[in-house]
C-alpha cells in the first residue's frame, strides 16, 4: 500500500526497488570480504596484467548505483548506500569475532583464516571510507549530469560518473588497507590503485548494453524517471 510524505504527498510503492538493493547490498559485501586481500594476475596479449581479485565484484555496484540514481533518484539510492554501509559494519564486525574464537586443537586452519580474514578490520575500514566517499560522489555526480543535459546522453552519465567515483574510490581504497601491512609490498599497492581505477572504469564501458537494458526495464515497469532538480545532496540527509 502506498504512505504518504511528511508533506502530505502519496509515497511512490515500487516493485523492483528492494530487489535492486538486496542485489546491490550482496555484491558490495562480497567484492569487500571476499576479493581485496589477493592480487591475482593474468596474462593480455602476453603481457601480465596484477589486480585485485574485488575487481571481479566491485564494478557491478557501482552499476547498480548508476541504475538506483537513474530511475529512483539520488535520495532513494542514498539509503541504498547507507543500507550497504551498514551491512560492511556487521561483516566486519562478525568476521573479527569468529578469526578472535579459539580454533579447536584439531583444527589446522587458523593461520589460513587469519591470513584470508585477519586484515578485515582494516580492510572494513578502509573500504567504508573508500565506498562512502566513492559512492556519494558517483551518485552526485551522474544525478546532476542527468540534469544538466535534460536527460539525454545517458551512456556519458553512467561512464563520467563511474570515472568521478572510481577515481575518489581507488586512491582512498589500497592505500588505506594495505599500505605498511605487511600483507603485500608496497609498491604492489599502487600499482593495484591504478589497475584497479583502469579495470572498473572499462568493466563500467564493456556493461554499458546491460546497465541501458536494466535502466529500461525498471524505468518502463516502474513508471520512474527521476530528476534531482530540488533534491539536497546531504548524504546524512535519508528523507526522499
């Protein structure tokens, strides 16, 4: 059923917004736990290419944030954003509890664990800031991109923003995490900031058909195409 605003106005009931925030949510999760502590490398044209295995995961949120603030505006894909933020602080905080448990004597794995999850902490940390301030400024960025050209233009949006964000996020994220870790030379962290900015930028160009097919379809059952014309950009601002 549909609310009503703090002004009086019907609140909009969408079907596919709390989907595209639990898929949103998932895959910020996975590429911040899962994928940054191992630099992986494979070989282009033979010529070895070093990155950060999230790089596998975390291009996809950043595309699901450009199709939040598209079609529901940069208010409705600032809670997203906040939800996500919330979500890394509880992965976090459970990951630190369970690698702190005694390992059973039988149990040979705790060095494995730790040396997969011991980081965490500061991985978290790192990668909260690195997402707060990336995310913001992705969202800022194309929601008043979209404005500015009427709406039209969709594809340079979606990439300027991507390049705003993941510019903002990549100096921020390595640096912070790894940086005098131990966990890998330093010199492997800045080379993975720029691998990392390259390759999410150019996963954001490769996926561009699929962001303009979601982008339709929600915009289409949906019956929204947001503009941030009087919107306030505050990102501790959560009402619509």
């Amino acid at each position: 059923m549909n609310t009503t605003t703090a002004a009086g106005q019907p609140r909009r009931a969408y079907k596919y917004y709390d989907l595209v925030m639990a898929a949103f949510v998932t895959i910020l999760i996975c590429s911040n736990l899962i994928g940054p502590a191992k630099a992986a490398q494979v070989s282009l044209f033979g010529y070895p290419i070093t990155f950060g295995a999230g790089v596998l995961f975390f291009p996809i949120s950043y595309i699901f944030g450009d199709i939040l603030t598209e079609v529901y505006g940069y208010a409705r894909a600032r809670k997203v954003i906040w939800s996500g933020f919330a979500a890394l602080i509880f992965a976090a905080i459970m990951s630190a509890v369970i690698v702190a448990l005694p390992p059973a004597p039988d149990w040979p794995n705790q060095h494995v664990y730790e040396v997969a999850f011991g980081n965490t902490w500061r991985v978290a940390l790192a990668s909260m800031t690195a997402y707060f301030c990336g995310e913001f400024v992705n969202s800022f960025v194309l929601a008043k991109m979209k404005v500015w050209t009427n709406g039209k233009s969709m594809w340079a949006r979606f990439v300027g923003s991507t390049i705003a964000g993941e510019a903002v996020d990549s100096s921020i994220f390595y640096p912070l995490a790894f940086l005098g870790s131990g966990i890998m030379p330093d010199e492997l962290v800045f080379k993975l900031v720029g691998a990392q900015f390259i390759t999410k930028t150019l996963v954001e160009i490769v996926l561009l058909p699929v962001t303009y097919r979601i982008t339709a379809f929600l915009k289409k059952h949906e019956h929204e195409d947001y503009y941030d014309r009087d919107t306030d950009f505050s990102p501790f601002h959560l009402t619509n």
